[in-house]
C-alpha cells in the first residue's frame, strides 16, 4: 500500500488506490485538501506548487500535477494546509503575502505560498524562486515585497515513516514497480520492455495529467542508489541518470569550468521542474528542444548504459539517432553520464533562446566548446537544438571555425554555414526562417562576447 508522512502525520491509502494517480487529483478528491489547486496540469503555472521535506531538512518545491502518488511512497509531503499553526493561525508565510498586499483573486496564492516557504530555506534570488508560479492578478511586485520580507528559517528533518521496501505497488488494475538495486531494475527492464521507465516525470507525467494516460506498468528508478550518484574529479563529472537537475545545478555552480551550464539549467522549467526532472529523462526522451542535450553535444559526453549482457559507453551523438529515438536497447537503461570538464582556458558557452526567459521550452540551443592557441581556433565542437528532428553537432560550422583566426569573419563563416547545414523545426514556438536567422546570430555573438568587443 501506498504511505507516506503528509503536513507531518503518517499517512495509509487504501490498497485499491492507483499508484499512478496524480497527486493534485488525489490531494483535490481523495483528500479534501482543495488549497492545492490546478492550473494548467502541465508543470507551468505553479499553481498546484507542494513541498517534499527531505531527510536532511531542506525542502523541495514540485508540482503536484506532475508527481504520481507511486512517486511519493515512502516520502514527506506539505500542502498549505499543513502551514497553519496548532491554533488555526496563518503561518508568517502567509501573513507577510496578505501585509504586502501580494494577493488578488487568491488562485494562484497557495502555491506561491509554498514556494516562499521553500524560498525561506533555500534562499537565492526571489525572481528564480518565482519563475515557477504564475500571477495574473498583482504583477508580481507585492509578491516579490513579501518574499523581500521573509526572514530566512532553517528547516527541520522530517521524520520519514517506518515502511516496508514496497518494491511493488498495485491499484486499479495498475502494476508500479519501484526496484531499489541497478540489477533489480535491470531484470525489471528486461521482463518488461514495454513498461514506461519513469525517474521525475516531468515529461511522462504530462501523459497521465494532461492527456489522461493510464499505463498498465510502470517501473520507478528513484530508489535506485546507482542512478543517483554525483561523482566529481578533476577531469569532469559523473551524474546518475536520476540525479534531480536540482542536484546537478548546485554542483555546477560550484565547479570551475561549468559556469555556462550551471547558467542555461537556472533556466530549465523551475525550481519545482527541477526539483523532479533529471538528465536522463531529457537524454531518454530525446526531445530535439531539450534543454540539456545541446550543451553535452558540445562538451563530448558520454552514457553509460546497462543491461543483462553488462554495460557500454557510448557518446552522446551516437545516443540521439533521430527525432526522440535513441540507440537505447529494450533491455538497457541509462546508469550516468559523464561530462568532461572544459579545459582550463577554453571557451564554453550554453544559449537558449524562448519566448520568455523563465519557464519556457526553448527554440533555439546552441552550445559551442573551443579552445584558441596562438590566435587562431585549434579545437571546437557546435551543437544545436530546434535546428533538426534532433539535437545534434554542426560539423559545417565546426569546419569553418577549426583552424580558423580567432575573429569576426570566421565566426561569420560559420554561421552561414550553420544555416546552411540545418533544417529547422517550424511550430508555434519559431518559424524555421527564424530559428535559422537566430541560430546564426548566437554564434556571431559568441564572437562579440568572448573577443571583449561587445563592452567596448
């Protein structure tokens, strides 16, 4: 059965419960806990925002639309509901949003409210905590007073209930299975090519909240320790597929070298995307827009994926062979990935462009890694993203850089040849004409930045 400790009481659902239920449909049927509400059920508006309390005391913000309750399992739950104090009265979250007058028609206010109380421990910029939640009454200003006014809390350990393994969950006609060694998922995975692997589930959640999917079977890699490693050396890094991107981005804020990665993954969904989503979820479902993926095009990195007949290596652009096909096999899964650290030196830059900076699916990647000795491009690598059917390297453009004087005319050679060489997607988010224009002026830009002529 499904357990788990909810606003700090342990918390029995009945065995019949399906264990892919969304937490947002059960919090607002189930639980009568309506200060949950749904927005959008796509992981955008943040209106459905909860909070995991962790083991260590830190506190996580997700969206209740996008975890299932087979997710949950074993884990540490608060809703707004559980913020109030033993009297009934307000919690100093809410009391400092309704003194700054942060609050209008009131829908999307619990949810904000639950990001300010993970903002209170986490810290950072107000705006980054805000990216995740959306506000169509106040403009923001009143709700950015409020966070301005939040004293800073230190967070308490939440205690997790004492539960059984529970390496299977079933309900409603529903197997979810939630192996806790690599060789159990393994053997999962071959028993059960067909089943759906999901880690955070900020894209396969989108098929059960929003298009209303109801997978037979499902196995769940986040118990397994092997995926959820964060290794650091000085040649680069090591991340388990079910890292949290909220993992990966601390770390590289704090390694030298990944600057420029740690700048695009503040911009990847929010901070309750990150919370859920991990870098082998973007790797597995090999979306042509995923934020990640141009960026390890450009840096060499590499998986390692493991099956019954043991594990291999394999580069990242032999991964990615089409449009969100991989070379994955039915019996493998993604363990980690490797990505090297950019040379002392070198050159390494992550852009994204998208109809808002916070919050928003890109339309153009571009990442470029190079180095320059004695004046002139000795080594570079240009990946792209929403130039194709797939994330991928532009050996044109590389073609013209290598070799090439560090100038503005071989970066202008290698824009045209960038859009030369690309046959960009045309959707609501960008024309093609647009994103091949833009392509090529991120690259020429690069030019202008990394020269220093752009401050001049």
């Amino acid at each position: 059965m499904i357990a788990f400790r909810l606003n700090g009481e342990p918390r029995l659902l009945p065995p019949e419960t399906s264990p892919i239920t969304t937490l947002l449909d059960w919090l607002r049927g189930p639980a009568g806990l309506t200060g949950t509400k749904e927005g959008c059920a796509e992981g955008d508006c943040g209106a459905c925002t909860v909070a995991l309390e962790l083991p260590d005391g830190g506190r996580v913000p997700v969206n209740a639309c996008l975890l299932t309750l087979g997710q949950l399992h074993g884990r540490a739950l608060r809703t707004v509901e559980g913020l109030r104090g033993p009297d009934g009265a307000p919690h100093p979250v809410q009391a400092t949003l309704a003194a700054c007058h942060g609050t209008q028609c009131g829908f999307c206010t619990p949810g904000i409210v639950m990001t300010a109380w993970t903002h209170a421990t986490e810290g950072g910029d107000p705006h980054d905590a805000l990216a995740g939640n959306l506000c169509r009454c106040t403009g923001y200003r009143p709700i950015l007073d409020a966070f301005a006014r939040l004293a800073p809390e230190v967070a308490v350990a939440a205690p997790l209930p004492s539960l059984p393994a529970a390496p299977v969950l079933r309900g409603a006609g529903q197997v979810f299975h939630r192996p806790a060694s690599l060789d159990a998922l393994i053997a999962l995975r071959v028993a059960h090519p067909e089943a759906w692997l999901l880690a955070g589930g900020t894209d396969l959640g989108l098929r059960i909240s929003d298009h209303r999917e109801q997978p037979a079977l499902v196995i769940c890699m986040l118990n397994v320790p092997e995926l959820a490693i964060a290794a650091v050396t000085p040649a680069g890094l090591r991340i388990g597929a079910a890292l949290p991107y909220r993992d990966l981005l601390a770390l590289c804020v704090a390694e030298p070298g990944f600057a420029p990665l740690a700048g695009l993954l503040s911009r990847l969904g929010s901070r309750q995307i990150r919370g859920m989503g991990t870098l082998g979820g973007n790797l597995g479902t090999a979306s042509p827009i995923g934020d990640a993926l141009p960026p390890l095009l450009a840096l060499g990195a590499s998986l390692r994926l493991a099956g019954p007949e043991g594990e291999r290596e394999m580069a990242v652009e032999d991964f990615l062979i089409g449009y969100r096909a991989t070379a994955l096999r039915p019996d493998e899964v993604i363990r980690d990935i490797w990505i090297p650290r950019p040379a002392e030196g070198s050159l390494f830059a992550c852009e994204k462009l998208s109809r808002r900076h916070d919050q928003d699916i890109t339309a153009v990647g571009l990442s470029v890694a190079l180095t320059v000795a004695e004046g002139c491009i000795a080594s570079v690598r240009v990946a792209h993203g929403g130039l194709g059917p797939q994330a991928a390297r532009a050996p044109g453009a590389e073609a013209a850089l290598a070799g090439a004087p560090f100038a503005a005319a071989a970066f202008a050679a290698a824009a045209a040849a960038l859009s030369a060489e690309v046959t960009p997607l045309d959707d609501l988010r960008a024309s093609a004409a647009y994103r091949r224009q833009a392509a090529g002026n991120l690259l020429r830009r690069l030019w202008w930045r990394w020269s220093g002529a752009e401050a001049a």
